[in-house]
C-alpha cells in the first residue's frame, strides 16, 4: 500500500485529471513512440488516430486516482489489462519506460501546478501499481505455458486452410510450423496475431477470437473485413494478401471471458463476427444437458456465419433463434428485424440464466439495456468488446426497433 501523503496527494488529483487526463495521455503516447517507436508494435494504431486509447488510458489513471485506498474495487478492470498484456508479451522491463513518460506527460501538461510532492507521489502509486500488473501478468505467464504445447511471446503459425464462410467474413485455420502441437485454451478466448504489411512502418497486432473447439488439427480464427476511415488495414491485408502456406505470428491464447462453473441455462446473444467467441463456447458443450438458446443476429443469410455449425449440434435441449434485420426473399428465420424486448420475453428460459454476448458496439449497448428489462430471468451478463469498454458507457439510443 503506498504511503498515506501519497495516497492523499494522489486523491487530490482526481478533479484535474478529470479536466486535463486526457490531455495528458495524448502527450504521453506522442512522447512514447517518439522516444521508442518499437512500442508502436504493441499498440492498435487506429484506436490512436480515433483518439479512443487516450481516452481509455485517462480513465484508467482517474479510476486509479480516485480509488487508490480500494484497490479491490479496480481488480476486475486490473485483470482484464492484464490479459490484454500478457497477449502481447508486455514485459517488466516495460513498465519504467511506461512511467517515467507518464509523469514526464503531467509535467508537460499541468507546467508549474505539478509540484515535485506531486511528481513524487504519482511516481510511487504508479510504481506500486505497476508491481501488481507485473505479477499479475508473471502468473498468467506461468499458467499459460504450463498448458499443454503451451509457450510465451510469439510463435510462428502456417495457414492450412482459408475458408470464407460469407460474404464478409473468412476463417484461416492455424497450425504450428514446428509440429509442437496445438495450444491448449479456454473456448471464449483470443489469440494476439501480429504482422508486417507492406508500405507500412511498423508491425500490426490485432486480438481475434478463437472461433472453434474440438478441432485437433487447426486452430481457427475467422476475421470480417472492415472498411471505413479508420479500421480495415489488418482485415483487408488478411482477407486480400493472406493464404494457405503463409506464415503468421500468435500469441498464445488469452483472456477471461469463457463460460463459468454454473449449470443453469444459457443464452448466447451474437451479432456479425461477434458470433466467434460464442461458437466456441457452444462447441465446447457438445453433449452438455444444460438449457441453452442461442440468438444471431444479421442482416440476412448473406451475412450469416456458422448457420449449419450451430445446427448440427441442436439436441432437445438447444433452441436456435435466427434474427434477420433486411432478410431476403427465400432466407429462413424466426424473427424480421431487431432484437426486442417482445423476443427476448419469448425465448429467455423460466429459469435464471447466464448470458453470454458479443457484437458491434451499438448492438451490446442496445442489448445491455434490454437485458436490464428481464432482470428476473437472468443470474448475469458478460460480454467480451475488443474496443475500448468505455465506448459501451454511452448507450445507442437511435438504433430502430421494430
């Protein structure tokens, strides 16, 4: 626990933070890859240029600014970080270039108001904080190559199979190049997949959900192609350059989000790609007498993935629930539209359940409120968003519902 001065002076902080944080992460990343452009490696450069990562990094140091007597209170946002680092292969070593750039940043940006009892002060909390990241993430190290065929850092994977199971979306499956064998992971989690683009200056780290189970041969990863101002480059460069017999780099498998111990009934809420993490998760279930529903969400059967998949698998006790917002003339489903209030009262079972969602933004924000309307059929929510979470605080208001 940091010293008493440093927990007050740190506190006392909070409001300027909260005025200037995001300010000061933006002179802070600008500084960091300047003064150690290799970092840019570890870092979705598209959340830079949309501002998001600052934005993400400033509310982390107001949280811990506002919480440091409590630190049990940040452990979830803490463990989640963690993952996210170990994915990358963030090392101790890491951490002092982190912060000295950090107070150098609230120097720059708050001038003479950072008085050296400040300085000093945040030096020893972020000093602190950091010792609990890096253990922390030296037991996830530890775990993860305890798995089987498991390892740390990057490991080269060949592709052996590329298959576009719709319009927009493709599946690569993955193999090691040594003939090590398979990773051994969690279904829900995600692989760190790092490359090097042509006419680009650094290298490109994208997280991408493990989308199948089971399978002894491969491991799958299935990626939509975006467009837009700021996303696309990773997507496009896959789907347009990447094929059977090319080379990547993984990480080995990270992250929390996988289903729980309890034996209650399950809903599995998808939308687009968000499909992948979920898939995986009802695979591992093969067998499973547990209730289960699970609800895709797409524009139509042209956007659709993994249809027959989940198909297959359907006993007595599975419910499949196809939700089309434009279907086309001869696409089968059971509901037109959106997601609503009117459905979910149809397919939740009477029992609490869990329920497990990924999608786009605006469809876990929509889905979040409705979920808060049947508060009684549901034991918990969680949801995996490889975007910054606080983008989810600000509720989609204006999404059309039928």
């Amino acid at each position: 626990m940091a010293s008493k001065s440093t927990i007050e002076i740190v506190k006392s902080t909070a409001p300027v933070l909260k005025e200037y944080g995001e300010q000061i992460t933006k002179v802070f990343y600008k500084k960091l890859f300047e003064t150690h452009p290799d970092l840019r490696n570890l870092f979705n450069m598209t959340n830079q240029v949309k501002g998001t990562q600052p934005k993400v990094l400033a509310n982390a140091i107001i949280q811990y600014a506002t919480y440091i007597e409590t630190p049990e209170v940040l452990l979830q946002a803490v463990n989640s970080i963690a993952h996210k680092h170990s994915s990358l292969s963030i090392t101790p070593e890491m951490y002092p270039i982190v912060g000295e750039t950090l107070l150098w940043a609230i120097k720059e940006v708050l001038g003479d108001a950072a008085t050296p009892d400040i300085i000093g002060a945040w030096a020893e909390a972020y000093g602190e904080l950091a010792e609990i990241f890096i253990a922390k993430e030296d037991s996830i190290y530890r775990e993860q190559k305890s798995r089987m065929n498991g390892y740390n850092g990057q490991k080269e994977f060949k592709v052996v199979r590329k298959i576009e199971e719709n319009k927009h979306i493709t599946s690569f499956y993955l193999n090691t190049t040594d003939g090590s064998g398979l990773p051994e992971f969690t279904p829900g989690q995600y692989i760190s997949l790092t490359l090097s683009i042509p006419g680009t200056d650094h290298l490109h780290t994208r997280n991408y959900s493990l989308s199948d189970y089971g399978n002894k041969e491969a491991l799958r990863i299935s990626v939509k192609r975006e467009s837009g101002k700021y996303k696309g480059l990773v997507s496009n460069y896959l789907h347009d350059q990447v094929g059977e017999g090319d080379i990547l780099s993984l990480g080995m498998p990270s992250g929390e989000f996988y289903l729980n111990s309890n034996k209650g009934p399950l809903v599995f809420l998808a939308a687009g790609v968000g499909i992948t993490p979920l898939i995986s998760m009802y695979k591992s279930l093969k067998g499973s007498e547990r209730e289960i529903v699970f609800v895709q969400c797409a524009k139509n059967s042209e956007s659709h993935a993994f249809r027959n998949e989940i198909e297959s698998q359907k006993t007595d006790n599975v419910t499949s629930v196809v939700i089309y917002e434009e279907p086309l003339s001869n696409d089968i489903f059971d509901f037109k539209g959106y997601l609503t209030s009117k459905v979910l009262n149809d397919i939740l079972p009477s029992s609490p359940s869990d329920v497990y969602m990924c999608g786009p933004k605006s469809f876990m924000a929509y889905a979040l409120d409705l979920l808060k309307e049947h508060e009684g059929k549901i034991s918990d929510v969680h949801f995996e968003f490889f975007g910054p979470k606080e983008e989810l605080e600000t509720q989609i208001n204006n999404l059309p519902v039928n």
